[in-house]
C-alpha cells in the first residue's frame, strides 16, 4: 500500500465516527474519542503495546441508525494481563540498569486489541499518532445535528506527539499482525510480536517493518510432523481456526507430512465465532474419521467450545496434539481435565524463572489498582466483587458489574489461583520480556553510533531521542544479546531460532494439571538429532500404551506397498514379494530381487545362498549307485579270478578265453566309470566322464561282438574246404575289439577338441537351487558316442542272431542276444528318462543305465557258466563239451 492511500485509510479511520467535522487538517487536532483504558507511562522513548485483554466478542446487529456501541467480550484474558505486567516489568527493569541505556528513560504505552482486528487497527492508530492527555478536551456543541462531541483543543504539535510510539510490542495474532503491518509497514513503524507465528510474516518482502521473538510456524509444523511420524500416527486429523494463522500452519503441515510418509485423514476449518452447526460439522467429521489423533490450530477460546460438545456427545479417547497456541492454556484443565489427559504440544521456550517479576505480580493492592481500568478489571473479575472508584466499565456475560459487592479490602492474590500470577509456565512472558530488550538493545547501539561511521547516508547516526522510525528497525535487525543467560538473535526474515519445549498434558494425585516435558525440538542441531523424546515418562489417555492411527497396517518385511488408486499414500495393500524377490523392511516400496547366487527365505525378508546340488557320495542316492559300482565291479573281478583259475578247463577254453578275460576287464571298468558320475562336478571330470564311458561301453560291445563272430567263423570252419578260422585267429580278434574301440575313441578326441563337455552351475530349473552338472559342451558329440555304441550293439545283436540255431553247448549266441535285448531295453528307457528328468536325478539315471546294462551282460553271458563251474564240475569236460 503506498503512502498517500495509507495517509487518507488513517484519515478515514480517525474521523469515521465524526460525520460533518470540519476542523483545519494544517493542526495537530484530536479527532477521534478519547481512550482511557490503557496503561501509560512517560519516557524518553515510549514503546507501545497491543495486548489481548479480552476475547468471544459478544455478537449483535448493527441498527445502521444509531452509532455502534462498544463491543461486550465474554471473557477477560489474566494471562494477557500477566504479559502486559511482564512488559511494564522490564521497561522498569531496563531503566533501573547503568549498563543498559543509562541516559534514557523508557516508557510505555500498552492498550488492548481484543485479539480483534479492526480494535487492533484503532489501538495502534493511537499509538503511533497520540493523544492529547486527559483534562485538555472540550465540550463542542454541534447545533445542525444537537450532538455532543468531544475533541482536542489545538494544542499544536509538540504537545501531542509526545505519546507518540515509534516501535509497537504486540499483535498476539497473526491475522492481527498482518492487519497492522499492512497499515503501518508503509510508515515503516517496526512491530515486534510476541506471540504471532504465522510462517507468512517472515516474507520481509511484504512485511519489511516485522520481527518476531516467536518462532515461525514453519518450524512448529515440522515438529509436529516428526511427532507424529515418531509415534507412527500416519493417519491424523487435522483441524484448525478459520485464520491465516491456521491455514499457512496447516497448509506446511500437509506439505512437511508427505516426507514422513504422513497424511490427512481430513482438514477442517471452523468459524471464530462458534455457532452450534459450525460444531456440528466439525464434531460430525471427527466422529465419522477412523483417526483418534487430532491436530488443532487454534487458541483456548475455541478450544472450550469444542470441548464442550465433545463431552456433550460423550466421544472419548481422542490423542490431541495442540499447536503452541494452546499447548499450555491451563486454563482448560479445570472443566475438561479427564478429556486433554494425555495430551502432546510443542509450547515455545520457557524461561524458568524471570527475577523480580513473581513480586511484581503480585504486589497489587486494592487501594491503588482502582485507578487502571486493566488492573481493576481483573481485581473484580477474580474476586467477584467492585472496587470502591474503579474505573473499569467491561462486564461478561450476563453479570452486571454494578450489582457486585464491594470488595473488602482483604482480598490477597496469594490466597487463589490465577493464570496472571503463574509463573510456572513463563512462555508467552519471556516472549514479551524479550521483545522489550530487543528495542532496548536496538536504542543502545543506536546511542553508540559515532558520528561519521553510522550506517545511514554519509556515515550518520540517528539522536536515540528523536530518530525516524525506520532508522530504528536498523538497529533491531542487527540486534545480538543475551536475555537472562540466553542468546537471542535473528535470522534475516526477522524470525529467532526456534526452539519447543515437548509438553505432555498430566493429571496428578490431586487432579490438578502437571505440564511435564517429555522432550524438546532443536531447530538448530541436525535433522536427524532435532526431536528429542523420553518415551517412559509419557501419560497417554488410554493408559500405559498410545493411540494407533494408521489407514492401513505396515506391511512387514517380504511384502510391499501397493497404492490404492485414488486414495492418500497412507492407504495401500501389502503385496507378497513376487518369487526371488525380498524386502528386509517395513513398509517396502519395492521389493528387491535376489542375486543369481542367492533366493528368498521362506518370509522372503532375506537372501540366503541357494541350495546347491548335485549327485553326493553323502548322499543316500549317492551311497546306494557307489556301492553297486563297487559291487558290480568286484563280481567283475571275481568270475575274472574264477576263470582264470580254472582256464585250462574244457568249458572257459571253449568260449574264447582270451576275449572273455577282455570283456570281464571291460565290464569291471564300465562298472568304475559309474563312480565318475558321483561327487562335485568340475571341468576336468566332466571330460574323463562321457569318453570313459563311451570307449568302455565300446570296447565291451567289441569284444562280444568279436566273441559272436568268432561263433559263426567257428561253426563255419567245420565245413569241408573251409579255412575261415585261418582268417580270424587270436591276433583278428584282439585287432576287431582294438579297431571297434578306436572308431569311438576318434569320436570323443573329436568331441573333446571342440565343444568338450564342461561344469556349470544351472540356475534355471529351480529359482531356489544352483544344479552343479556337467554338460555335454556339443549335444551331437554326446549322442554320436551313445549312437556309436548303439550301432555296435545292433551289430553284435544281428551277428548273435544268426547264430541262435548253432549247437547248444558251443552256443554262447543266445546269451549274447539276451544280453543285447537287456541292453537295448535299458538304454530305450534311458533316453526319455533322462531328457526330462533334471539335477541329480539325471546323473542318477546316466549311472543306474550304465549298471543295469553292465549287469545284464555280466550276468547273461558268465552266469551260466559260474554256475557250471563252481556248482556243476562234473559238466565241464571234454566229453560233455563234444555232445549234441
């Protein structure tokens, strides 16, 4: 607002009341009605103070045809009158010091604003443009309208401003404030508020001429959301006044919440003015809410017309944080004690004891209070009754002042409680104390100033005794001292650093209220370390354990959030971590997938190592195939050692005993290589495996395919003419089972050379186990060995067929077939098997194929003949060799 539109809003303001008023505007003339109400002091410099003495305005219709009456309150604010006696207090105090100001005297001029607006605006007007003293108005008759009026005389300039205030302590409210400001910011009258928190009051900005010794809201709302995130209330009610001090405070509160994760059940405004559906709204949406805990932005006024329709409806249980508005208004406890039980505020600083100022208090007597109209109001009002002289003109309610008895003279302010004299809980008094030698201090750097290094134009200095308003706002914003043992500064919005004392409402033995500190908030310590709390020493309003105030449950660990569609971020689903995904918090956004080594346990809150597996000789799979590879192998060996002792009998020469001890060799080594199949696979075992299988399979099916052939060749050789066995003696038959060998050796140096078989750790069969396998390295190598001794069983099954219907005592042909069809048999079922079963079941059935088909040569072709040996000697003869 510029200069000339402030000047005329003063102008207007001052002679609204005055209708047809024509005075010269060139001369100091008082146009507005005298204001006795106030309390004054003269001094060099007077600092004035706006102080809500009263509050609930008592409602009524303007008539329009009549002037308006002057407002009617409710209720009268001892607390209030407690602060203005703080600011009286340390004017005194500050002049009574040598160190502080010694050749000024301060003084005072404090007024009530009524925590209203428009009487604010009225009060400071007076303030700061003065008012001729009492006994020098006169009497005007105005003959047109037959009114009386009463203005100043022209007493000239020097005479009224006198009372002028160049710097004003007050505006409680920060709705008043901004109103103040913005009528005097343009005249850049600095005002100093002493219990306004409104974050938008430290926009220097719009609000140049402003400073503070309350701490911002913006870091009240902080605290308030690392309160509630500590005790996890994430779902919380959020109500406060129809006030700019409500709605900025409310309005960061959302935004700081979202950080923690915390949100709004509801947001509700409600009137200053408390009507009966203004409570019905509100009571209606807390009763409806699932939330318990309730933040509101308010003052105790309204907090007692809430109150008294919650206990009207009988709701119970509610956690109330309250905002340092009301954190500590004891003045609650007396009607609604069992309702705030429990009850959680950030108050502002408190001094713990400000010397001299209990005495100060107190030292009110009836015969010299009659004469204030703020003392004699409180002096009536506690002690019902009137003061002989008083000059107090308020009533409350429907009580009439002039029917109370008269006070009798005896009554002692020690003798009853009062706010104004409790000075246990001195908060909002500190602030004032503070404020008081903020201006202080300004004035005394200002009386430092040498000439010629000033911080004005050309390095002037301002006269402490006569200085422009906005040379002192200077100094203030450059102000640094101590206040009973504590550093007080400012930062550049004006605003002190914060610091709140966590108060727990208490209810004692007696019932009477105990305000206990269960921690404090830190603006200046680190983030992590700003919010203090001593748990064990909270009384909360259901007994020994917190309200819970949540949407929906934390999700425990192994689970995430999942969002709700069109619902606050405090409302979700828990999902399950989908497979091979963990999340070792609560309350997981997401879930993290495991590494390739690693799965979820079974709460899926943690990787663990996967299990690994492979075919162990630990194992009971693993023990059983290792002892029948040994077994079969050391039957090998036997009915080797049995042959070759018993090798000069008619019946081992007769079957080719040179290949049958090949083939035993043989069988015992295809028995061994069933232990290469056992233990943890490596690169180096996996290719000793498959070539030590193939060529031991191959040089077995060689041999009997050589043993076959030397059956048909024999039988052949007894034919006249024939010569055959010639062809086909010892050295033939060691060459074939060499050469059938060899074809497959060709293949597996092939294979090894290159795509040999290989370790590899299988992750995909099972997300929870690591398969340890050999693989083949080339798929066709792997099937050209298997298929290699297929063809060699094949051509050892026709060649035994043809011999079937040879003699039977040189026919070892039929063994030797069903020994091929045991073996076709097994190794048909392997292949299917094995493709689809995985880990060390496949390596189980590599090792039980190359066992049962072992086994079945073993047993068909040298059976029978163990058995004639060792059970039937008498058979193994010549004799019986040469029967048909």
């Amino acid at each position: 607002m510029g200069v000339p539109a402030a000047k005329f809003l003063m102008f207007l303001f001052l002679i609204w009341s005055k209708p047809g008023l024509t005075a010269a505007l060139d001369n100091c003339v008082f146009l507005g009605e005298e204001e006795e109400n106030s309390l004054y002091e003269y001094g060099d410099v007077v600092i004035g103070g706006l102080f809500p003495l009263h509050y609930s305005p008592v409602s009524s219709l303007p008539t329009y045809k009549t002037k308006p009456t002057p407002y009617t309150y409710k209720y009268f604010n001892s607390r209030a009158l407690r602060w203005i006696q703080t600011m009286t207090f340390a004017i005194k105090e500050i002049n009574q010091r040598s160190d502080l100001l010694p050749q000024l005297k301060l003084g005072f001029h404090i007024l009530d604003s009524s925590d209203d607006i428009p009487v604010s605006l009225r009060a400071s007007l007076l303030l700061v443009n003065g008012q001729p003293e009492t006994g020098y108005s006169a009497e005007i008759v105005n003959r047109d309208k037959d009114q009386k009026r009463n203005i100043g005389s022209n007493l000239g300039c020097a005479a009224i401003q006198r009372t002028v205030s160049p710097v004003i302590i007050g505006g409680a409210a920060s709705g008043v404030s901004m109103a103040l400001l913005r009528s005097l910011g343009s005249f850049h009258i600095p005002l100093v508020s002493y219990f306004a928190s409104c974050s938008c009051l430290s926009n220097q900005k719009d609000f140049p001429t402003f400073m503070r010794t309350m701490p911002s809201d913006a870091f009240q709302v902080k605290a308030l959301a690392r309160l509630v995130s500590y005790f996890g209330w994430t779902w919380v009610g959020v109500i406060g006044l129809e006030s700019d001090y409500a709605r900025f405070a409310i309005q960061l509160f959302l935004q700081e919440s979202e950080q923690y994760g915390v949100c709004a059940a509801y947001t509700h405004f409600y009137p200053v003015v408390l009507t009966q559906q203004a409570l019905d709204e509100l009571l209606d949406v807390i009763q409806m809410a699932s939330s318990k805990v309730i933040i509101n932005f308010c003052s105790d006024s309204e907090m007692k017309g809430i109150l008294t329709e919650i206990r009207r409806r009988n709701i119970t249980g509610l956690q109330w944080i309250a905002s340092e508005a009301w954190a500590t208004a004891k003045s609650l406890w007396e009607k609604f004690g069992d309702l705030l039980t429990g009850t959680l505020g950030f108050a502002i600083r408190r001094a713990v004891v400000i010397p001299g100022l209990k005495q100060h208090l107190t030292r009110l007597r009836p015969s010299h209070i009659h004469e204030s109209a703020f003392l004699a109001e409180y002096w009536e009002e506690l002690f019902n009754c009137r003061l002989n002289g008083s000059v107090n003109s308020h009533s409350h309610g429907g009580d009439n002042y002039q029917d109370r008895l008269p006070c009798k003279g005896t009554e002692d302010l020690n003798d009853v409680y009062s706010p104004y004299s409790d000075v246990t809980q001195l908060r909002v008094s500190y602030n004032v104390y503070k404020a008081v030698y903020l201006v202080a201090h300004a004035l005394q750097d200002m009386s430092t100033c040498i000439v010629g290094l000033g911080p004005f134009l050309n390095g002037t200095c301002a006269d402490p005794k006569k200085f422009k308003p906005w040379q002192l706002i200077y100094y203030m914003k450059h102000a640094n001292f101590s206040a009973l043992g504590a550093k007080v500064s400012f930062d550049q919005n004006g605003d002190p650093i914060a610091y709140y004392d966590l108060l727990n409402w208490q209810r004692r033995p007696d019932g009477s209220l105990h305000l206990v500190k269960v921690g404090f908030y830190d603006a200046s310590l680190p983030a992590g370390r700003s919010l203090v709390i001593n748990d064990s020493v909270i009384q909360w309003p259901d007994g020994k354990q917190g309200s819970r105030s949540v949407c929906s449950e934390s999700c425990p660990p192994g689970s995430r959030i999942a969002r709700r569609k069109g619902e606050p971020i405090c409302c979700f689903d828990c999902v399950l971590c989908a497979e091979g995904e963990v999340s070792n918090k609560t309350d997981s956004l997401e879930c993290l997938r495991c590494s390739e080594d690693t799965w979820p346990n079974e709460d899926r809150e943690l990787c663990i190592p996967k299990t690994i597996e492979f075919l162990s000789y630990h194992d009971l799979m693993g023990i059983v195939l290792c002892v029948v590879s040994v077994f079969g192998a050391c039957v090998s060996l036997s009915i080797l050692a049995i042959f070759f002792t018993c090798k000069d009998t008619p019946l081992v020469r007769a079957n080719n005993m040179e290949l049958s001890f090949l083939l035993l060799v043989f069988l015992a080594v295809c028995f061994l290589v069933g232990l290469l199949f056992i233990g943890e696979p490596s690169d180096w075992l996996c290719r000793i495996r498959y070539p030590a299988f193939g060529i031991s399979f191959a040089l077995c099916i060689s041999c009997l395919l050589a043993k076959t052939a030397v059956v048909l060749v024999a039988f052949k050789s007894t034919l006249p003419g024939s010569n055959a066995m010639k062809w086909f003696g010892p050295n033939q038959q060691r060459a074939s089972a060499l050469l059938g060998t060899a074809v497959q050796v060709i293949i597996s140096l092939i294979w090894l050379l290159t795509s040999p078989p290989h370790a590899n750790n299988n992750t995909n069969y099972h997300s929870a186990t690591i398969i340890m396998e050999c693989v083949p390295g080339s798929e066709v190598g792997f099937w050209c060995v298997l298929g290699y001794i297929g063809i060699l069983a094949c051509m050892c099954f026709l060649m035994a067929f043809l011999a079937r219907k040879l003699p039977d005592n040189f026919n070892e042909a039929k063994f030797i077939t069903f020994s091929m069809l045991i073996f076709f048999a097994v190794w048909i079922t392997f292949i299917p098997v094995y493709v689809s079963s995985a880990g060390k079941y496949t390596v189980a059935v590599h090792i039980f194929a190359i066992l049962a088909s072992a086994f079945g040569l073993l047993f068909c072709i040298f059976a029978p003949k163990c058995y004639i040996i060792i059970l039937k000697p008498e058979k193994n003869s010549k004799k019986n060799m040469m029967k048909r």
